[in-house]
C-alpha cells in the first residue's frame, strides 16, 4: 500500500491483501498522526457460540445471604443513638499549658503574632 501526502510516498508491507478502493487514511488534527483504516480483501469471520449460563445451587446462595445477614446485623449491634459532634475534638480549656522559653535577652516578642501550639 502506498500513501502520498505533501510529496512524500509511504510504503506499507501488509501481511494480507486489502480492499485499496474502500482504504481511508486520515490525519490528526492535534497530533498529526496518520491512521490507515485498510479493510481486508478476505477476512476471516468467526464468532463464539454462546456459552450457557452458570447456575449457582439454590442452598448455596441462601447460606450466603444469611451469613451477610448476620454480619450486616453485627456491625451496627453496638452503634445507638446520635453522634455528639462536640466531643470529637478537645476543647482549648482542657489542652496542657505550654511552658514559655527565654530565647535571650536581645529577643522581642510581637504581641500581634499568636504563640505557637
């Protein structure tokens, strides 16, 4: 097969014959790769034949959805009542005091900035 484009040839060694009437080539517009869409001459069809599907054994499947179940029941055995969300985080009052450090006597503390913690 062979593509001309700009005054350049391209050669390409199929493995098959293709069909070279019904052959497109394009060209990205962002990329500029080129895509060659070349249909065989004599394709080979084939197809799979349907597999049957797989049935599962009745006993089976009921046991595993009484064992979900009772794990879904267990999870949340011990959860009652509504979360207080004001418990989740310590209040200011009840963190240790933080002890000040002398960092020398030419050292000047902005009262703007907070300490850090």
């Amino acid at each position: 097969m062979r593509v001309e484009a700009k005054k350049n040839t391209l050669q390409l060694l199929l493995p098959c014959e293709v069909l070279t009437d019904s052959s497109v080539a394009k060209r990205s517009q962002t990329t500029g790769h080129l895509l060659l869409t070349c249909p065989k001459l004599h394709p080979i069809v084939t197809s799979k034949a349907p597999q049957p599907a797989r049935q599962k054994p009745q006993a089976i499947s009921d046991a595993r959805k009484e064992l979900a179940d009772a794990r879904s029941a267990q999870k949340g055995a011990h959860l009652k009542g509504a979360v207080d969300v004001r418990s989740i985080i310590k209040k200011a009052d009840a963190l240790p005091e933080v002890e000040k450090v002398a960092l020398g006597p030419d050292f000047d503390d902005e009262e703007e900035v907070p300490p850090l913690q």
